[in-house]
C-alpha cells in the first residue's frame, strides 16, 4: 500500500526579480513502512517536498496523497486533523514551544488529541527514556542543549505512534552518537510499527540507515535507490 | 472544550514569558478598572445625596393625589376620602410606613417678616418612619400628635423671620372655598435639615390641627408610602396602585420631582460612557501588547499549526491570553477600589466647595457609594470590550500559513 504519493508537484518561488523553482515536475510514491532519505544541496527542493508531503505548503499545480487521501484540496482544518492524527514532524530548528517543559512539550500533540493525562504521562516518560532523557522532563528548552531539545523534538514526532513521520535535518544539532541512536530509534519503530519514514538530509550518516534514497537537484529527482539500511 | 486546559495553559504561560510588559499591562488595566470603580462610587454618592435629600424632602417614594393636585396644589384639589376611610384600606396592606397629610401652599408671617412656605400637617407618629427629620435633634420640640397647636420650622426660616422657639408666627392659606384660611401658631421647634431648601420651605403642623384650619374636615390632599429603597419602589407602586380608587393618581417620586428622576437616569448613562471612554484608552495597551505577544512568536504559532493545532485554536488561545491578562488587571483594580472606597465610608470633607456642591443640593460631606451592579457593570464592560479589542490580533495569528511561519526571520 502506498503511504504517500506525490504527482507532477511543482512550487516555483519568488525571490526578488527570479522565480525558483523549487519543485519541478517531482512525482514519486513511497510505500508503507517505507523508510526514505530525501537528499539534495540546498535549494534543492527537498524541504518544500517534505513540506507538501506534510500539507504545509501548497504546490501550484500537481497532486498529493497521503494514506489514500488527496491532501492539496484540504481545507485548513482538514490538513491540521490529518497532521495530528497521522503525522508526526521533526523540524531543523524551532521545534519547541519555549514556555513547555520538556514533558509537555512532548504530550502537547496528545493533549490536542484528547489523550488521557495518566496515558500521556505514562508514554512521555517511556519516550523520555528512549531517546536518553529521563529526568530531564520538567526543564524548559531554554534550560536545554540543542542536541537534547532535538531528541524531545523526535520525541514529540514518535510519541503519539504516527503513520508517517517527516524529518527535515533531524540530526543537524546532534552529535554522532546521539545521531546514531536516534537512527537506531527511528529503524527500530520502522521496523516493529510499520511507521513510514521521510527524511530529508544531507548527513551521510543518515543516509546510511534509509531504504531508499532519493536524490534531489533544482526541483528534481535525479536518482531514486533503493539499498540496503545499515 | 476539549482544549480550553491546553490553550488556558500555554496563554498563561505565554502572559508571563515577557512579563514585565505584563506586569505594565496590568498595573494600566488595574489603574483604568480601580479608576471606573471609584469615581463612580464617588459620583454615585453625589448623585444619591442629592437624589435622597429631595426625596426625603418630598417626602415619600408612591405618593397619592387628586389628578389636578400636582398642577394646582391647593385644598380645592384634596383627596375626597376621609382618613378613616383611609386607615380601612391601607392599615391591612403591608407597607413598610404610610401617612396621609395636608400639604398646601402658605404665607409665614412674624413680626417682622413674611415667606412663602410648604405647610406640612402631619401625623407625626405615622411620619416618622419616613425619617427626613430626626425628631430627637429638633431645638425645643417637635409635634408630638395630629393634635398639636405648635408649628416646627426650619432653622434657616427662623432666621429670615428673626423668630425663635416660643414667639408667635401667623400661617395663612385658603380655604376650599377660596377664602382666607389663617391662624396664629406659637413656634415650639427649630429643624435642621442637609438640604437648605428644605429648611428654608416648609413648616410643620399637627394634621388635625391644619384640616381644621383650613376647614376640610378629615381630609387630606397627600397620601405617602415608603418603599424598602427610592431605586426600587415598583413593589410599593403596584401594592398602591392595586388597593387605591381608579380615580386617583399614583405616582412615584420621580414623577413627582420629575428633575430627581431624570438625574438619576443622567447618571446611570454617565457611569456607562465613563467607563467605556476609560476602557477605550485601555484598549490601544491592550492590543499593543497582544500584536507584540503575537509577533514575537510567529514561528511558534507556525509549530502549534503545523503540529495539528487548528486556527481556530490559535485564534482561541490569544483571546484567552487578552482575557486572562484583563481578569488578573480586574482582580486587582475591584481590590483596590474596595480597599480606598472602603475606608472612605464615613465621608469625604468637601466643605472647601460646599458652596457649590449646595447649589447643586448636595451636602458638603461626600459619601461615596460602591454598588455591587456598578463593581459587575465595569467588569463586564472591560471583559466585553477587551474580547472585541483582541479579536483582530488573534485572528491575525490564526491566518497565519505554517511553513511560513516557521521560516519566519527574526
């Protein structure tokens, strides 16, 4: 079954005098429990991809599917409950809400979803643990490294189990060998959950762990292999 | 309902994470909510001096007339039912006081000089209860039955006839065959009274006493009830109105002092506009600091849209955040108005302007007067308008597009 389909996106923005293309013609499926590095130099369009993926951004023209449903003709409200139900998001930056501590921050999705409080707790601290911050769970991000609020960040994406987890330069603030454990963490829940996996990066690292590797250029996908993860 | 807790936890959080401009905020709505309560409290208290001295010397919140009597005034226009008629009807009725009195124009004369004055025949064993004078504080005595020969005057009236207590002073009316009705009464008390006007016109008599006078058997031209307060006298009005003939007229005391009425509906309307012109300049604060709150966390509002939160959501939570700003700037403005109001109870001196304030028929002691509707109405005002005032900044976040947002610079 195909989690996400993508068909003859393209997004062209407008920066000063010259129109960029950001995604030129860009058509690809990924399958369930797939597990799919998006690589590309930047200004290669593999953000706006994941963020067509994800209903933040609109392509102009083209269409865009997730779980069997045609995301691009969503309203506002449909797009934000299709994001909180099916979902989840690691950004590269700004990934917190600043005035949450850690533990909130990573039950935030499930309060928006109605989560009772004792289950919420019950899987933040499990989540906590998992990506190695257990007892860090009431300090607030500004208290935080940027590494450890990554990790609260993934956290937050994987808590709420999600069919679909996109990742933009999920390991661009973390060490290796965080890096790798949070790889690990996302194999793992590929693995046993059957959660898709849509990673935009450049780390080599990353790459390594992906089933499918997808390369980006100007808009376009120049190269799209499959190869065995690490 | 489901996310009020979220959004009331992340506005209070997002209210304290700059919170010296809170702080700012709230100090100017407290100022603003604290300034409502208490001028308002202080006009109040102006307003209802005024307003209850006229209506003490009217006197009577539901007053019964002959239909012609409050055009002409006279004993030709009198109540045509005796007082034992009355006494039937009402003694039943379950007034907190009434009375039946003689109420005509007169001539005061001494030896030296002539007024124009109010003559009261009273029962004062039934009037009493009205209170618009302290019959313990009278010089010399006051009535003590219908019956009584003396005549009580006002103090100010003693003055401008150079008499006192115990001369002889000559009252003269008509009778209602329009002949002169007058006779000679030996002063037996002075009044003092708040309002000079008051002191000045009118002069006392046994009711008995006046309907022999001025030769109307045991008639009388006024029939007054008291209500519990003068701002909620339709209970007494409807009693009044149910036991009395159809061929007389009831009225309340603001149709009677038709100038008292309309005062107090001024001032009803003047709290109002002052407190929505106070609001008004609250309002720009306000809305400063919720655009400010807003745009210094755009990329954050771009993460809760793109997690899954719904515009409507973030709209939500910026109202609650205005609203929770106001509550903590109402909490703290009502206790600071209760707490200067408070001790001010007792009266403010404001002798330095008594001249004016009693040409305005106000005392010069200021009595302000806090009323819980007056506490309500400036906190609903403030909420209602803040709610307004917070919409567009809200519902500017709320259209926010999450990828831009989130990529927003500085």
């Amino acid at each position: 079954m195909t989690a996400v389909r993508c068909v003859d996106l393209c997004k062209t923005y407008r920066q000063g005098d010259e129109d960029i293309k950001a995604l030129d013609h860009v058509s690809i499926d990924i399958e369930e429990a797939g597990f799919v590095c998006l690589s590309a130099p930047s200004g290669g369009g593999k953000t706006t991809l994941l963020n067509a993926i994800g209903g933040l951004d609109m392509p102009d023209s083209g269409e865009v599917w997730v779980a069997d449903r045609r995301i691009d003709q969503m309203s506002k409200g449909e797009l934000a409950e299709l994001r909180l139900s099916s979902i989840g998001f690691v950004f590269q930056a700004y990934n917190l809400i600043p005035v949450l501590t850690a533990r909130e921050n990573i039950e935030f999705v499930m309060q928006v979803q109605g989560v009772p409080a004792k289950q919420r707790a019950e899987q933040s601290l499990a989540i906590l643990e998992e990506v190695g911050l257990s007892g860090l769970e009431d300090r607030r991000p500004a208290e935080m490294s940027g590494g450890q609020q990554q990790r609260v960040a993934v956290a937050r994406a994987i808590v709420s189990r999600p069919a679909l987890v996109l990742a933009d330069e999920p390991t661009a603030n973390l060490d290796s060998k965080t890096s790798d454990e949070l790889m690990t963490l996302f194999t793992e829940l590929n693995r046993h959950h059957n959660t898709t996996f849509v990673i935009a990066t450049h780390d080599q690292r990353v790459m390594r762990y992906a089933k499918r590797l997808v390369r980006m250029l100007d808009g376009r996908i120049v190269d799209d292999i499959a190869q065995d993860a690490a | 309902m489901r996310m009020l807790p979220v959004l009331t936890r992340l506005a209070w959080r997002y209210l304290w994470r700059n919170h010296r401009r809170t702080i700012i905020m709230v100090s100017a709505i407290s100022v603003g909510v604290w300034s409502m309560i208490f001028m308002t409290a202080l006009s109040r208290g102006m307003v209802d001096q005024v307003i209850e001295d006229g209506v003490s010397a009217l006197p009577g919140h539901v007053q019964v007339h002959n239909p012609k009597f409050l055009d002409d005034p006279s004993v030709v226009n009198r109540i045509p039912i005796g007082d034992a008629e009355l006494s039937r009807a009402f003694s039943s009725t379950d007034f907190k006081a009434w009375a039946s009195r003689v109420r005509v124009p007169a001539v005061i004369a001494s030896e030296y000089e002539s007024r124009g004055v109010t003559l009261l025949g009273i029962d004062p064993v039934a009037e009493r209860e009205f209170g618009y004078l302290s019959y313990d504080d009278v010089e010399g005595r006051f009535l003590e039955d219908a019956d009584d020969n003396g005549i009580v005057i006002g103090r100010k009236l003693a003055d401008k006839l150079e008499t006192r207590v115990g001369k002889r002073v000559v009252l003269m009316s008509q009778d209602p065959d329009n002949e002169i009705a007058d006779r000679g009464f030996r002063i037996v008390g002075l009044f003092d009274a708040e309002v000079p006007a008051f002191e000045e016109g009118n002069v006392f008599i046994g009711k008995r006493t006046a309907q022999k006078m001025l030769h109307i058997g045991d008639t009388t031209t006024e029939i007054v009830f008291l209500g519990d307060n003068y701002r909620d006298i339709e209970p007494t009005y409807d009693k009044v109105l149910a036991s009395i003939d159809g061929s007389l007229d009831v009225s309340r005391w603001s149709e009677v002092a038709t100038y008292l009425g309309s005062m107090l509906t001024v001032m009803d309307g003047f709290v109002l506009i002052f407190m929505v012109v106070i609001f008004l300049a609250l309002s720009f604060g306000l809305v400063n600091t919720l655009v400010m709150a807003v745009f210094e966390r755009v990329r954050e509002i771009g993460l809760m849209l793109a997690l899954g939160m719904k515009p409507s959501n973030i709209l939500g939570q910026i109202i609650i955040e205005s609203m929770l700003l106001l509550l903590v700037g109402l909490v703290i403005g009502n206790l600071l108005a209760v707490a200067t109001i408070h001790p001010l109870r007792g009266g403010i001196d404001i002798s330095v302007v008594a001249e004016g304030m009693e040409m305005m028929g106000a005392a010069s002691v200021l009595y302000p007067r806090l009323y819980v509707s007056d506490m309500i109405l400036a906190n609903v005002i403030v909420l209602f308008l803040g709610f307004l005032a917070s919409l567009s900044p809200a519902w500017r976040a709320s259209r926010y597009e999450p990828v831009e947002a989130i990529t927003k610079v500085g």
